[in-house]
C-alpha cells in the first residue's frame, strides 16, 4: 500500500509540476532560513554548556552610582580576590582573571635553544591567574599538573596551540623548562604545564596563563592597583565557584561587608552606592550590561528578532502550501470520487495526502540544506565566528532537520487532507464538488490566511522603512561638530612626552593634511571619560550633580573639528593643563540661563583651580540614544592623534599617499609599533551595529515573506480563475472586455491586500514607536511612510496576479464551455 502511495504521489507531482514547484520552493526557503536560524541559536547557547557545575559558577560584578549616574562594569578591584578567599565563606573556588595594561595584548620574547631570541609583538589572550583556573574549567594536561603549575611566581602555562606557535615541532614534555619574557621588562618566566585548548564554545578564552602570585613580585603590583579598592581596570576580573548548599544572595551580603570595610566613602548616599554582584556563567556571554574586555556578546533581542522570523517563514510556507493545495482540489476531485467508489476509506485519503506532503516536505528539507551556504551568506552579520554547518559533526542539526520535517508536513497536509478527503464521491462525479455552504466557508479560509501573510510582510516592510529611516537619521543629524575625513591613531603610551611635537609637525606638513591636532578621545567616541570636578561659586566649590564628560586636546582640537563656540574664546598654546572650555549643557547644569555668562568662572580640577575661557555649543558625544551631556574641555596635549584630511583627487590617491607617509613617520620613530587608524565616520557608525543588523535582518525577513506571500496568493488567483473559467467565457461572450474582467477578477485580491495593510499599520507603528524609545533623538514618524509602504506591497501584489489574471481573462471561451 505504502509503494502505491508513493507511486501516486509521484504521479500527481509530476502532473502539477508548477504547484509542486512553487510548493517545494515555499517550504524550502521556510526550512532553510530555519535552519540556519537554528545554527545561530544553538551555536550561542552552547557557551560552557560543558562546564561542570555550571549552576555555582559566577563571575563577580560591580553595580555602583555616581551622582545619580548608574554605571556597571565586569571589571572590579583588584584586591578583590584576595579578600574572597581570605574573608568569604561559601566559595570552592576564587579565581581571579587578569590581562596586561593597554589593549590586553602584550610583547613575547621566547628563548629558544642557544639562546635565541624569537619576538611575537601582540599576542592576545594571555591571563595572570592562579592554580583553581583549571579547577573552574576542565582542561586536560599535556605536561604539567593543574595543582602545582602557577603555584609559585614567574610561572607560565601554556595551551596546546600557544605552545607549538612558540615553540614548533617540540613534544609537550621537552617545553617544561623552557623561558618566556614579556614586554622587554623584568619579567622572566618559566614554562611549567602544557594544556589542550578548549575547543568549546566558552567565555573562558585564554591560551596563556602567568601565575598570580607574579604580580606581587614585579612593578605590576603597581600598574595593576592591587591595594586600591576605589579603582579598578577594565582588565581585572575575578571568578567564583559557590558551595554546595550555599546562594549567591549569601556571598552578595559578605562582599557588601568588604566594601564597608575597605571602601568606607562607597555608599555616602542615595545617589553614590557601590556594590558587587555574582553574575551566572550562563548570563556572561548575553548581558551587554556587564561586557568584558575584548568578550564577544551574543544580542539577545537579535536572537528573538532570529527566532521570530524564523517562526515566520516556516508559517508563511505552511501557509502557502495549504493555499496552494485546496487551490488545486478541484483537479483531484474526480481522483477522490473514483477511490472513494472503489471503497478507498476516509483515513486511507488522509494517509494519503499527508504522505504526499510529507514526501514534498522531505525534497524541501534536502533542497533547503543545499541553500543553507547562500543563506548563510544573507545571514552573514549574524553569524557568529566559527559557525559551520556540517550534519557529520554536528547531529544535533539532523534530529533538527528530521522534528522540522515531520512538523511542517503535519501543520501543512493536515488541513488539506481533511478537506480532500472529505469530498462525497456522488457529487464529485457529476462536477458538483463545490455545491454547498462548506466551499464558501473554505474560500473564507484560504483568504484569512492570505491576508495573515500579507499582513507579516506589510509589518516587515514597514518595521524595515522604520528601522532604516532612524539608522539614517542618526548618521546624518548634525552632531555639532565635523567628522568627515577625519581619521585618528595612538601614539604609544611611553612616548607621549618625547615623540608628540615631532610627530605632529612632521603630520602637518604631509601634502593632503589640512589640520592635525593632539589630544583625547573625539568629540563622540567609543569610550566616555568622567571627571570629578567643582565648580567655583563666588566662594562656595559646587559638586556637578551630573556626570562631567571629559575631552582635552591642544588648541587645534576645536578647529579641527569645527565646534562652535557661542561665547569666549578657544584655548591658549600651552604644554599644560592652564584653562578650560565648557558646554552649554554644563553651564545650564550649573544654573546659568545664558551659558555665556560661565566665562570667567573658575573649575577645580585635581586640586588646582582653573578659569573657564569660552562656551562650546553643545554636540553630541555620544549616539542619539543618549542626551547631550555636560562636558568640559582642558587645554592639554594627549596620547591620541587627530588629523583631518583635504580634498580628495579622482582616484583617491592624495588621501592614500598621505596615510602612507603618516605610518613611515609612526614605524620611523616607533619601529616596533603597529600603525592603526580609523576614520571617525566608522567611528559613529559603529554606534549603530545593533541597530544595522536589526535592519540587515528585516530586509531579508521582508524580502523572503513577500516571495513567499506572493506565492500563496497565486495560488488563490489560480483556484479563483480555474473556478470561474466558465463564468469568464460567459461574460467574454456577452461583450465584456478583458479589462472588465480583470479588474472584476482583481477587485477582491486588492481588497485583501488593502485589509492587510489597515490591520499592519497599527501594529507596525506600535512596534517601531516602542522600538525608538531608545533613542533621546529620533526621526518623526509620518503618515506618507506607511503609505508608500502600502504603495509597495499593493503594487508588487497587483504585479504577481496580473500574469495568471491577463492568462484567464484573454483565453479562449470557446474552450471553457465546450466541456458543458
């Protein structure tokens, strides 16, 4: 019975190749896109999956205010692990983590036999740590023991990988011994443990280990604040492993006690607290609250944003698979009547029909596998680094594809099959198939569900309008200061007092440089920079009740970046800190109503009391999801170059000559350094990579649920035409033209997507409203969007049924009632 079905099945594919086509097609797209969705997600939450009693595993955070301000950081003291182990209850395991100064990189000279020095410049990954590291995450020991092999100062453990990049084409155990140096100091270490790498999606990514105890022995006791508790880097950060029976609330109420008793000033008031937190390993690598140095974030609202268009397409294929297939009942009609005749039961038509959905469902999923490269590809801003598809390795996406398959087959045969099956065999037979109240009932069906795909894709075209209207928004708002062409470098930190003035002259007289300036951060720019300052009142010092955004820079800064001053005058050439501007949000914060009356004042900063000469207009420091803050601006020169290009030749080689010149002066005074600029443009783009992805994600979403909306409602123009074929032979034959016929065939397809659109509308103007919540500046939403938005979609619609409408209306009529 079963190779019968399947014969039949195949039969009737092969008679209605175009629906079957369109059906394969619909379902693979839906399929594929999951798929890959699958991959992203899975690959995400598989982070330390394989750490052993992950549950009681934490890192430690810190959650504090300063003067109203929230701040978080996964960074913390450094003392802090020492007072873990040695004052905390309910901890297994204390494992501080932390990485060199500067980008968290730092140079490695090997010695190798005879004495041979090999250099590697900026290796990453390389951790100060202590012997429970290995207790927290498993690793296995090639030489070495995880026990004794950071136990004593001026040890260093080293992964798999790091081992043969230093040491090539030596065993594990010949490596024990051997002598590693770092960053031209002092710091000698010797080899004590080889470990395999990890090979696993984890937080936990370091490949080389220098024990803790190191730290007290060297001048990195004081680089690295070790007995400062109100300070910290953002590269020391410690870990936990809780107890058995013990709560992370029980360890937060003893950390809260070591602050009080090393940091008495943290928690004064309301408005300044300071305290730690144990944040689940589980969390680490999703909450952009807390983000680690150089850690890689998973973005939960994408993943959502992922899984719902995922839930989308395999709807929107199921969808049109039932539209399609109901469509083209009538052509089985007599197929079933015949069966049912001949004593064929009910559920035997049942088995049937989902049999053949399940076969198509299964040609879907195998040509869905083979899309998945290209739509990893549309996909590519979401794929994390190190995704592969490979079902060999990878069975999890077997049983994936097999619980897809067997899902979508029964969510889209079911309908069909029930409907097919129900047919009486007597009315089939004499052409009476659609007699009844059912069939309008059913037509009502198919319409509702293609106005529910119509309305999906009107949402994504308008959430992607919205989405990319306010990206635009965002990078062509005038920020209040100019960045184009302006492009940025450090200069080493060891240098800045030797190098600067050299440097700099030598960049102005470059051909293509039109002003170069030394300084801090950009007027917006990654990082944000707090000072504490007061400000002179008469004779009353005045603490801002606001966090103060620090920039400094010489007095070039404000003319290279074209910030206008409302009221003083620029800064005075001076080696050091003399005077400052401020912007007009901070003389505002102050209580001035005419900002231009704070010239003349005076601020104190780091004990010293400093006139404030002139009135920046206010400019956006940060991305228009924040407001403007106040911000003071020092008179001093700093580590980070500033250069604003001219005017650019044809071929842009006036600017490439002149980045050229820049890195042969940088690599001339600092040979040893790598020359590494960005143009402040990407800069402030890069504000916006969530919100570009969102966006990149929309485009596709909407691209793939028209394709497959406009396949359902071919679908129903197909059963709409094949239904009245002889209604159009009579009306063609009673005078009416063809363009009478298709717009009384099209009216009620328009009407469905014009339905579609009213229903679309308020929910995609609730999501995207919700959506620009975010951001403190932000486009105004106008009706015209969401019309020409209609606009689209109502003229790709009346573009995909005018091929089979013009097809009914222009036949022949003679051959669609011969058969009456």
């Amino acid at each position: 019975m079963i190779r019968n079905y399947f014969i039949a099945a195949c039969r009737n594919f092969w008679r209605n190749k175009t629906f079957s086509t369109i059906n394969v097609l619909g379902l693979s797209i839906g399929i594929g896109a999951s798929l890959v969705i699958f991959l992203i997600i899975h690959h995400e939450f598989s982070y330390d999956n394989f750490q052993k009693d992950k549950d009681r595993i934490f890192r430690v955070v810190l959650d504090a205010k300063f003067n109203g301000t929230e701040g978080h950081s996964s960074a913390v003291p450094a003392p802090l692990s020492g007072a873990i182990q040695n004052e905390v209850t309910g901890v297994d395991q204390t494992v501080p983590v932390m990485q060199f100064q500067g980008d968290g990189t730092a140079k490695v000279i090997v010695l190798r036999e005879n004495s041979k020095e090999v250099i590697f410049k900026k290796q990453p990954e390389i951790v100060f740590t202590n012997n429970e590291y290995f207790q927290l995450t498993p690793h296995q020991w090639l030489a070495g023991s995880a026990a004794n092999s950071l136990k004593e100062p001026f040890s260093v453990v080293l992964s798999e990988s790091r081992a043969q990049q230093y040491f090539p084409d030596t065993e594990p155990a010949d490596i024990i011994g051997k002598q590693i140096r770092y960053n031209d100091e002092m710091l000698t270490t010797t080899v004590t443990g080889i470990i395999k790498d990890l090979n696993q999606q984890t937080i936990f990514t370091a490949v080389e280990f220098i024990s803790f105890t190191t730290i007290a022995k060297t001048r990195l006791q004081q680089q690295f604040m070790m007995e400062v508790w109100n300070d910290w880097m953002a590269y020391s950060h410690v870990f936990v492993k809780i107890s058995k029976g013990s709560t992370a609330e029980r360890i937060e109420a003893q950390l809260q006690d070591v602050v009080k008793k090393y940091n008495k000033d943290a928690n004064k008031d309301a408005n300044n607290t300071f305290g730690f937190h144990l944040q689940p390993l589980g969390d680490i690598h999703f909450n952009n609250l807390y983000t680690g140095f150089g850690q890689r974030l998973a973005h939960m609202p994408t993943l959502y944003g992922l899984l719902a268009v995922a839930i989308f397409l395999l709807l929107l294929g199921c969808i049109n698979f039932i539209n399609l297939t109901t469509a083209n009942a009538a052509q089985r009609a007599k197929e079933i009547g015949v069966r049912k005749t001949i004593g064929g039961s009910r559920k035997q038509l049942i088995f049937q029909f989902l049999g053949e959905t399940l076969l198509l469902t299964i040609i879907a999923t195998l040509l869905s596998v083979a899309l998945t490269p290209i739509l990893l590809k549309m996909f590519e801003s979401f794929i994390p680094p190190g995704l592969k598809l490979n079902l060999i390795q990878q069975p999890v996406l077997i049983l994936f594809l097999f619980l897809i398959t067997v899902l979508v087959s029964f969510l889209a045969g079911v309908y069909p099959a029930l409907i097919l099956s129900k047919y009486k065999p007597v009315q089939v037979l004499k052409n009476q198939a659609y007699i009844g109240s059912s069939q309008t009932r059913r037509l009502w069906i198919r319409k509702t569900l293609t106005i529910s795909q119509f309305v999906i894709a009107q949402f994504f075209i308008i959430a992607t309008v919205g989405v990319s209207k306010q990206i635009s928004y965002s990078l062509r708002k005038d920020m209040g200061f100019k960045s184009e062409a302006v492009l940025t470098f450090y200069q080493p930190r060891d240098s800045v007092k030797t190098h600067g003035v050299q440097l700099l002259n030598a960049i102005k007289n470059i051909p293509g440089v039109s002003i170069a300036s030394r300084g801090f951060f950009s007027p917006a720019d990654e990082g944000v920079a707090f000072g504490n300052l007061e400000f002179l009142d008469g004779e009353k010092m005045v603490k801002p009740d606001k966090n103060i955004q620090v920039r400094w820079g010489d007095e070039d800064y404000i003319k290279l970046y074209q910030i206008q001053l409302v009221a003083g005058r620029n800064i005075m050439p001076s080696d050091t800190l003399k005077e400052f501007l401020v912007n007009e949000s901070f003389a505002r914060a102050m209580g001035f109503k005419n900002p231009g009356d704070i010239v003349n004042k005076s601020v104190k900063w780091n004990s010293k009391i400093r006139p404030v000469v002139g009135v920046m207009k206010d400019f956006h420091d940060q991305s228009m999801r924040a407001e403007i803050s106040p911000i003071v601006f020092g008179g001093q020169n700093g580590m980070i170059f500033h250069v604003k290009l001219g005017p650019n030749n044809a071929d842009g080689s006036l600017w490439r000559n002149a980045i050229a010149q820049m890195q042969s002066l940088f690599k001339g005074l600092y040979p040893e350094e790598d020359f590494n600029y960005k143009f402040l443009d990407d800069t402030i783009a890069s504000f916006y990579t969530n919100e570009q992805n969102t966006a990149s994600l929309l485009k596709w979403a909407t691209g793939l649920t028209i394709l497959i909306s406009c396949l359902g409602l071919l679908g129903l123009v197909i059963y709409t035409t094949n239904t009245r074929t002889k209604e159009i032979g009579v009306r063609k034959i009673l005078g009416a033209s063809v363009m009478n016929i298709v717009k009384i065939l099209s009216k009620d397809f328009v009407m469905l997507v014009l339905l579609s659109f009213l229903i679309a509308c308020p929910l995609a103007w609730w999501a995207i409203n919700n959506w620009l919540q975010d951001f403190s500046f932000r486009f105004n939403m106008s009706v015209w969007m969401f019309v020409w938005c209609g606009l689209a979609m109502l003229a790709v619609a009346i573009i995909t049924l005018s091929v089979q409408v013009l097809r009914a209306a222009i036949s022949n009529p003679e051959k669609s009632l011969r058969s009456e």
